[in-house]
C-alpha cells in the first residue's frame, strides 16, 4: 500500500509542482545519503552526490513512472547510479584506486526497509541460472548493461533479453495475477 505522503509526491512530481522538491528532500534525503555513504565515504563529497541525485530527480520528475517502479526504488537507483559515477569520474581524474568496500554503512531501521522486497534474492533464485546472473550483476553489483556484457562475456542484446524475461518472471512472483 502506497502512504499518502508518497502519493502527493507522485502527484506533484507529476504536475512539476516544486513542492515535491522539498517533500522528497524531507521524507527521503536521509536514506538517500545512507545509499550515497555505501559507494562514497568521504562526507563532502556524499553531500554533493545527494545534491546532485536531487538536480537528476527533478529534472526526470515527469519520467518516473509508478507503474514501474516504487518511488524509493527510483529515487534509491537515481542516488546509488550518481554515487557510482562520481567515484568513477574521481578514479579517472585521480588515477588512484577508489576503495569502495570500506564504507560507513547506513543502518535502516526496521520501519524503512521495504518489506515487500527482503526476500528478492531467494525468489531470484527460483529463476534459471542465466537470468540469475545478468540480473545480480545489474542490480546487486551495479553494473551497466555494457558492463555485464563484457565482464560475463555476453552479447549486448542477449543481456538485455535476460533481464527483460528475468524481470518479467519475478514480477509473476510478486504481483500474480
């Protein structure tokens, strides 16, 4: 079930209110920066990523789509692919290694995890092995599509099949109808 709050987001974000803004930024800014602190340690400039998350959210406010995505799980993708920028664009122009596996880790409390989803890798699991593996990789170890299909050694096109049909299976699991 949709809380009100998130609702009159939608709506405002909808009717390219600026009030959605400031909703999002009071209701989700906090969480956004624990996704941000995951990828970036240095607080500066996971300060900046969330300002910059924040730009993107509302330039592709009329974009989101609540038929397909909840809105945490869009805000969260748009915050968590600005973070993976930003320490690629830093290890580009530093030459150093980022080192992205020390992080401050955000601690959700048990009334912001989504509870709908806790389960999403055991029902991964029931799919066949190969949508399996382009979806972990996407999802859970933030590549790009470009990225899995070089790392995994796949063509383009079949890695977006993949993720098209995996998707599609688990969407069976949680939303029968």
């Amino acid at each position: 079930m949709i809380a009100p709050i998130e609702k009159e987001i939608v709506k405002l974000l909808e009717l390219g209110d600026k009030k959605a803004i400031s909703l999002l930024y009071e209701n989700y800014a906090d969480a956004l920066y624990g996704v941000i602190k995951k990828v970036i340690i240095d607080d500066e400039t996971a300060q900046d990523v969330l300002q910059e998350s924040f730009v993107k959210i509302w330039r592709y406010a009329k974009k989101y789509d609540a038929t397909k995505a909840k809105l945490f799980t869009w805000l969260y993708r748009i915050a968590y692919n600005t973070a993976i920028d930003k320490v690629r664009s830093l290890k580009n122009k530093s030459g150093k290694e980022v080192q992205i596996e020390t992080s401050v880790v955000y601690t959700f409390t048990a009334d912001s995890i989504n509870q709908d989803v806790l389960d999403i890798k055991k029902h991964l699991r029931t799919l066949d092995e190969k949508y399996q593996i382009v979806i972990n990789a996407l999802f859970f170890e933030g590549m790009t599509q470009q990225e899995a299909s070089d790392e995994l050694d796949i063509p383009l096109g079949t890695i977006k099949s993949r993720l098209k049909i995996g998707l599609r299976e688990l969407k069976k699991i949680y939303n029968p109808q």
